[in-house]
C-alpha cells in the first residue's frame, strides 16, 4: 500500500555541482548562475520523480488511514526507518516498536511488513492515523549518485538552458528511457 508522501527533510546537496553544469553548458561567466543552479535542482527533481528514487538522501513522510499489512515505501534506495507512529483506537499518539516490523532495504521498492509473529495494534478510524518517517537516497553526497543519472541530469540541464522557451516533454522521457532506464523503480498498482 502506497500513502501520501511528503518530503520532510530536503537533500542537503545536488548531484551535480554547479562547477559541473556550467562545464557541460561550456559557460564560461556568472550571470547565468541563479538560473543554472535552479535548472540543477530542476532536472533532478525530473529524473527523481521518473526513477522512483531519491537521488541524495531524503526524509520522506508517508501517511496512512491504517497500518497495512506491506507498507511500500516508493522511493528508493531505503537506507532506513526513522519512525512509525500512529494514533491508537483512544486517538492518542504511540510510536510503534521497531521489534514489530521488518524493513527490507533491498528489494526495491523498499518494504515493511510486521516481524514474525508480530501483529500491528489497531488505529483510530480517521485519515492520515499513520506517519511513517524515512530515508531514502544514494547517500549524503553527489559521489554516491551513479554517473549515468548525474549524466542524464547534465543532459537535461543542457536541454532546459538551450531551450528555455519550448520544451517538449516526450523528448525528455524518450531520453530518460534510453539512458537511465536501468534504474527505474517499477512501482505496481495496488
């Protein structure tokens, strides 16, 4: 089951530089840099949003109506669960034990599902009763980032400042398909 996703902790870094950009671009001068540093940050929430994945780590918060049997986390790579909390059938805030579920960091997407033996408490009947707090991403720096999705992300970049006023969006995702298809996280209905 997948919830409603926010990102509560935003990734510190890029995974290209703005030093990198401006190569790939061939820019040689600083007038552009706000507007590069801006594309960076676009082409990488693009690539994210395609991939399934967070790029450089990333606390996302998902809420739940009630603690489904699987949580499927959507972006990957899960690196770790900060916390389940959730509101008991008295509508009062607990955290649930992190001895009654597993995650499972290497499948993708990444999972939790209750440990062995171990049953979920019972939520209170109203929206959003679960929050479940995590990390997802590469690692901390652009040094984790694959080269071929920090290429990608140079490509689009390059795309975007050439092109600033038409882009097409069909030529971006064909260009997504060719080069980092790879890395998708395919994600199944429910």
């Amino acid at each position: 089951m997948y919830g409603s996703y926010k990102i509560s902790t935003a990734p510190a870094s890029e995974p290209v530089t703005l030093t990198e950009a401006k190569t790939h671009l061939r820019v040689d001068v600083s007038t552009d840099d706000t507007y590069i540093t801006t594309l960076i940050t676009a082409a990488r929430q693009i690539v994210e949003k395609y991939l399934n994945r967070a790029l450089i780590n990333t606390t996302y918060t998902v809420l739940f109506d009630r603690l489904p049997t699987c949580i499927k986390l959507l972006y990957s790579p899960v690196s770790s669960v900060t916390s389940i909390s959730y509101k008991d059938t008295a509508g009062d805030s607990q955290t649930l034990s992190s001895s009654l579920y597993v995650v499972d960091t290497h499948n993708e997407p990444g999972q939790i599902t209750p440990a062995y033996g171990a049953d979920y408490p019972s939520t209170y009947g109203q929206a959003d009763a679960v929050t479940v707090t995590y990390v997802a991403g590469y690692g901390a720096t652009a040094a984790d980032v694959p080269d071929a999705i920090k290429q990608m992300i140079l490509i689009l970049i390059g795309d975007m400042y050439d092109n600033r006023i038409s882009q097409v969006r069909q030529k971006m995702t064909d260009l997504m398909d060719f080069y980092i298809q790879q890395y998708k996280v395919s994600v199944l209905p429910e």
